[in-house]
C-alpha cells in the first residue's frame, strides 16, 4: 500500500510543477500589462449650449475625408523617429487618425465661417464648395515638436479648382507625455483650418453657388 501512494506521489509531482508554472505566469502578465491605454481625440469639445440656428438656405462646404498614409491612419499615437514608427503604450486614438482630423477639421472651419454649413456628409444637392485634404506626414517627430504637411484643394461644385496649397506647420510641445503631442496636433489642424477658412473667404462669392 505505501508503495502505490508513493507511485501515486510522484506522479502528480510534475502536474503540480506544470500549474505552477502557469499560474506564475499568468501573474507575471498581469503585473506587465499595467493599466489600460488612454483614449485620446482631436480638437476642443463643442459648446454645451442650447441654440438653434436655421441652415436652410445657408450655402454648403463639404470637407471630404481627410488622406493619410496608412502607418499613421489607425488608433495608435505614434512617434517617428526617421524611418523608424513607435506605438505610444500609455495613449491611443478614440478613432482611426483620419477620422478624427476630419472631424475635428469641420468644428474649426465651422467656427470660422458661420455663414457657411460645413460638413463631412455628403449633401443632398450639389456643395457650393469642397475641400480635400491629403496629409503626408502628422505626427510627432521625437524631438519637442509636431509636424504636419499637406496639400488642401478647393473647388467649387462643378469640381473646377479655386485654391491649392501645399503648407508645412510646426507647433512645439509645451509639455511631456501623450496629452502634449494631442495638444499639439489639435493646433496644427486648428492652423490648417484657419489657412482653408481664408482660402474660402478669399475664392469667389457663395452667393450664388448655394444650392
């Protein structure tokens, strides 16, 4: 009999072993994971408050979605450092890169141009305007500062080209971490939306494209 519970010992001896094991790793990722990645977006939140402002006959400014290249059109925050892209751990988009830009490219210029409904939906008759914007490069460069290049194109709503304009802003970061590179970013559009808003103000009269 001592010599079956012996054998029955030493049996079970490796699959104790086996959970251990796994359970300590188990442990060893949970302490590695850390907290949860911070959701981050673009541009300051809307006003909260109450009003209504008629639109009907206002004319119509379409902002297509904004182009990205495809290592920066995703939900990572990413830093380059050359040719090399890192993936911030401590802070994520709420939304793909493009369409937070595009969305918060709309708020500014609708705070610009009051007279103007602008949007990134698709009307149902023709815009008086429309804006395209293609980024090549948004991002923080590792070394203070945001960089954001890119070509805007408008046109009325025949598609005939009223203004294009390559720009290249820099804004520096006035602190550190995921929140300083955000801030940055969302003057930079900020910046970008004042250039397009001007561009509209100076392009040919909206009164008689509405519609």
């Amino acid at each position: 009999m001592r010599r079956a519970t012996f054998i029955r010992s030493r049996a079970g001896a490796p699959m104790r072993a086996v959970l251990f094991a796994v359970l300590s790793l188990c442990l060893a990722a949970c302490g590695l994971s850390g907290p949860a990645p911070t959701d981050y977006v673009l541009g300051a939140a809307p006003a909260a408050t109450p009003s209504t402002v008629p639109q009907t006959s206002m004319p119509v400014v379409v902002v297509r979605r904004v182009l990205l290249p495809d290592y920066l059109d995703t939900t990572d925050l990413v830093m380059r450092k050359g040719g090399v892209v890192v993936s911030s751990p401590t802070g994520r988009w709420a939304e793909r890169l493009s369409v937070g830009v595009t969305r918060s490219l709309v708020a500014a210029l609708s705070t610009r141009l009051p007279g103007l409904v602008v949007t990134a939906a698709s009307p149902v008759g023709r815009p008086a305007r429309e804006v395209r914007v293609d980024l090549a490069s948004f991002e923080s460069q590792g070394d203070g500062r945001v960089v954001l290049v890119a070509r805007w194109v408008l046109t009325d709503g025949g598609g005939k080209t009223l203004v294009a304009q390559q720009v290249s802003l820099v804004e520096p970061l006035t602190g550190a971490g995921d929140g300083a590179v955000v801030a940055a970013m969302t003057r930079a559009v900020d910046d970008l939306a004042a250039r397009i808003a001007a561009g509209l103000e100076r392009a040919s009269p909206l009164a008689d494209s509405a519609g």
